[in-house]
C-alpha cells in the first residue's frame, strides 16, 4: 500500500528540514540553511521493519508559500492525511494554520487523519480551530535527541493511517459483495 502524506504550514516552519529527517533523505546536523521549497517536493518514507513491511509513504513537502496556493487542490488529490508544521513562537503561524485546513478537506471517507508538529521555541500545544482543532500535537525538539522523537511519532501516526486504510478498503469491498 502506498500512502499520500501532505506536510504542510507557513513558509520557514520547518517542513523540509522534518521530511528529510524522517525519509532519512539526509542526516541531521545543527547546520541548517533555509531554502524555500517552490511547489512541492516528493520524497519516500519506508517504516522501520519492525513497524511494518506492508506499506510506504510519500511525503509531500508543500512549500506554504502564497504564490503555490493554486496548486494546492492538485497537491491534494488522493492524500490520506496532513501533517501542519507550525513553529509555535511565531504566532503568525499559529494564527495561519486555518489557511491549511482545505489541504483535508478533500481526503477519502473515513480519514479524519491529521497531526500538528510544532518547531520552534514556543509552547508545547497551541489552540486550533476548523479541521486541526481536534488533531494530535507534538512538540519537536530535533537537538534534543536528533530526531528519534520525532520520527517515531511520525512513524506511528503513519501505521495508524495504514490501519485504517485497510479497514475501510475491507468494508468497501465488504459492502460490494454484500457483506456487513
């Protein structure tokens, strides 16, 4: 099975830097220069073995800037979940998150799935409304232990998703053979 992960926020929220970290696309380092994503990027996430060998993930690192929100109904198309990276000192960001809620407004029946991951120096939680209000959230601190909190949390926010994919393909193709 393959999963549509979107990632998505405000401009310089952290987004690429936490797709290459969990894709493992590169290793972590306290270096890190800031460079806009234009448009989207794709990278793959394969789960540890020891999570699960029956699916991937396709992290889309959307770029939040203003001028792609035209892209963003095709960026959508076929995702199964969100993941928002807000960095929470910053509270433009935290106020911009609404902007982001149409990234799940088109998923698939039965994937009410979302996460909220906050960088930066802020609180550990923050109020959300719309469609993030009720989303799981956790902080990010990368230098603490170079990411393994995060990818882990990432890693089973994703099983989660697979599992409820599988179910609702089971009562999908339940419900066309007749069976409840």
């Amino acid at each position: 099975m393959r999963l549509k992960i979107l990632l998505v926020g405000p401009c310089k929220s952290g987004k690429t830097r936490i797709a290459n970290l969990v894709s493992e696309a590169v290793e972590e380092n306290n270096e890190f220069e800031y460079r806009p994503t234009h448009g989207v990027r794709i990278l793959e996430y394969e789960p540890p073995s020891s999570i699960s060998s029956k699916w991937v993930a396709e992290l889309w690192d959307c770029s939040g800037d203003a001028k792609c929100e035209s892209c963003w109904p095709a960026f959508q198309h076929g995702a199964h979940a969100a993941i928002l990276v807000i960095d929470s000192s910053k509270p433009d960001h935290v106020k911009s998150a609404e902007k982001f809620s149409q990234m799940l407004a088109n998923r698939p029946p039965g994937f009410n799935h979302s996460l909220v991951l906050l960088t930066g120096n802020g609180p550990s939680s923050v109020k959300l409304t719309g469609a993030w209000a009720d989303a799981k959230q956790f902080k990010v601190d990368i230098a603490k232990d170079g990411g393994q909190a995060l990818r882990r949390e990432v890693a089973s926010f994703m099983s989660d998703l697979a599992e409820a994919s599988w179910a609702s393909k089971d009562r999908e193709e339940f419900s066309l053979i007749g069976i409840n």
